[in-house]
C-alpha cells in the first residue's frame, strides 16, 4: 500500500498516475505555520472584531466555515485608492531565529515519508485587496483605478515574496497551500482578461519562486468557481485546485486538464455540513462525488480550505466513507485515515 504522500502523488500524475485508492481529504498534507501566523493569527470561531497586522478588522461568526473582513465605513483600512500609500503598511517580516526555529521544529516532526510539509499562507492577492478596500470598492477600483490597483498589488507581491524567502530558507517545505478565492458559487469575481492583467504575472512570480526554491507541489484554495481560470492555474504552476466546487463541471475539468492539474474538493459544505446532517446522507452524497470523478486527478475533499467542519463530525463522517469505499473498491483498509487527520500545526 502506498503511503498517503505517495498516493497523492500518483494521484495528481493524471492518466499517468497509479494511485492504489482514493486520497483521502487532507490525509496527505501537513499544514504548517511561518512566524507571521503568529504575528497575525487566525481568528477562531466566535472572535470579533480583531484588527490583524494589516489593520484589516476580521470577525468569525458561529456556525460558518471562516472569518471575514468588517467593512463598515470606519473600518475600511484604504479610505482613498489614488492615496492608498497613505494607508497601507505592510506588517515586518523580520522574525529571530528562536522564532523560525519554534516553526522550524513542527516541520521536522513531521514524517516526510508519510506527509507532505505544507506550509499555510493566506489571505492572497486578490483577497488582500478587497480586505484592504473592500469588496465592491475593489472590483469598481480594479476597473476605475488600473494604475493604483497594479501599484497595490505589486507592494502586496513584493511583501509575498520575501515571506516566501523567509518561509524556503528556514523551513524548507515540500508543499505550498495558499488560499485566494476567485469567485462565487457560480462565477468568478473578475472576467478571465481582467484576471490575466492583474493577477496572472503576480502569481507567476510567487508561485515561481516557491518551485524554484525547493517546493515541489503549490496547492490553491478558491472554493469556488473558477473553471474559466484553470488554464491560468496551470500557467501560475499550480498542482492542485483546491476547493472545487461541482459548479466546475468537474468531470469536464479533469477529462480537459486532469494531466495538468488536479482538482480536490467536490464535497460542498453547503449540500452535507449543515444543522441536519447524518453519517446515511453525507455516505451517499461522497458515494455519489467518488463514484462520478475517480481516483485519479480528483481528491474528494469538503471544499473549505482546511481540515475540519462546521458542524462536527461532519469532517470525520466524509473520511469514514472515503476509507469504506477505499476498503470496498480497492481492499485497501487504512484505519488510520478516518481520523481527522491533517491539523494545521502552530
């Protein structure tokens, strides 16, 4: 049996892969943290209004996948886009070395072997500026105000950059997972033209930088749609499309770009983690996502962007029903995965 590292492996070579099962969600990914998680933490559910080390203000409801800007008038950080210098100041990335050391020592517990060493960065560039500005500010700014908008995002590149050479020269992982979303449900945010003018070079450069820098996989969160975008993914170096929604067509998807790419996701928290969720119908909706897209360029995953649920159980439920169809489809029985496998590790 393949380890779950190797299986993931085998699993993102496409039509050319030899996956002996389905991965398993995160089973194969460690997600880890830089000192700038500490500097500027996640929220945990139920905080609200925590202003981060962007002096964007975050609130984490009850009951929801993740936390979010506050946008009300005297919380918006860029009050004026032709003046945005004025307001935005990238937070230090001069960190010790007992503080890289402290994350330094997460990535060596972890058995390479068994697991990829994922290191964890978000929000990104796109996300960062409707943070900053606001999300209706932002898409009018990016249309409106071209000149600014380049200039922003090229400040924002730059920060990522050298969080990207702090995070290569001391931790040295093997994986990137970075979170961006690009669109709703249904559509992305921007047209594929105004994506390519604004983002694509950006994300090329980051991207880039990672693989060129020991980083063998980049694994990108956008639960969403964006299957306009795959082509550009592809572009940008990106491995896997994390938090793909059914919206994608997905079947279509992988049969276009499956040796290209890989797709992870298909498992919507809105259809199976709700108020009334039971272990018979999240079984037959992953039933259902497995037996229509395969085991190979397809990792069946809740579309959140980590580990976990709203509602719990829900998380382990899904893994239950991986493992039993893995037992089932493949005999391959691995008790081990139907725990809630990958933490994120502080």
């Amino acid at each position: 049996m393949l380890t779950a590292k190797q299986n993931m492996i085998e699993c993102m070579k496409g039509s050319k892969g030899h996956p002996d099962r389905f991965v398993n969600q995160y089973e194969a990914m460690q997600l880890l943290f830089h000192p700038f998680m500490f500097a500027s933490p996640l929220l945990q559910e139920g905080m609200e209004n925590v202003v981060n080390a962007w002096g964007v203000t975050n609130t984490f409801p009850k009951g929801v996948p993740g936390a979010f800007p506050v946008h009300t008038p005297d919380k918006i950080v860029v009050k004026d886009i032709e003046h945005w210098k004025d307001y935005v100041k990238a937070p230090s990335l001069k960190f010790s070395q007992e503080q890289w050391d402290q994350c330094k020592a997460a990535y060596d517990a972890v058995d390479g072997e068994k697991s990829f060493k994922a290191a964890f960065v978000a929000p990104g560039l796109f996300e960062q500026t409707h943070h900053l500005c606001e999300l209706v500010n932002a898409l009018t700014y990016y249309i409106e105000y071209e000149d600014e908008m380049h200039d922003l995002i090229k400040y924002l590149t730059e920060w990522e950059l050298e969080l990207a050479d702090g995070i290569c020269s001391n931790l040295h992982p093997d994986m990137l997972f970075h979170h961006d979303d690009w669109g709703g449900h249904d559509s992305t945010f921007m047209s594929v033209p105004m994506f390519e003018e604004f983002l694509l070079e950006p994300y090329k450069e980051i991207y880039g930088y990672y693989k060129s820098h020991g980083v063998d996989y980049i694994v990108h969160h956008s639960d969403s749609y964006a299957a306009t975008l795959v082509p550009d993914m592809i572009e940008m170096g990106i491995d896997v499309f994390q938090g793909c929604m059914e919206t994608n067509n997905i079947d279509q998807l992988i049969a276009k770009y499956g040796d290209q790419i890989s797709f992870m996701g298909g498992i919507e928290n809105g259809i199976c983690d709700k108020a009334d969720w039971t272990e018979e119908s999240v079984d037959e909706y992953v039933r259902q996502v497995c037996k229509k897209y395969g085991h190979k360029s397809f990792i069946p995953c809740i579309a959140q962007g980590g580990p976990g649920s709203v509602y719990k159980g829900v998380y382990t439920s899904i893994a239950k029903t991986i493992d039993t169809i893995n037992e089932e489809q493949f005999g391959i029985k691995d008790p081990e995965s139907a725990r809630l496998p990958m933490q994120i590790m502080f």
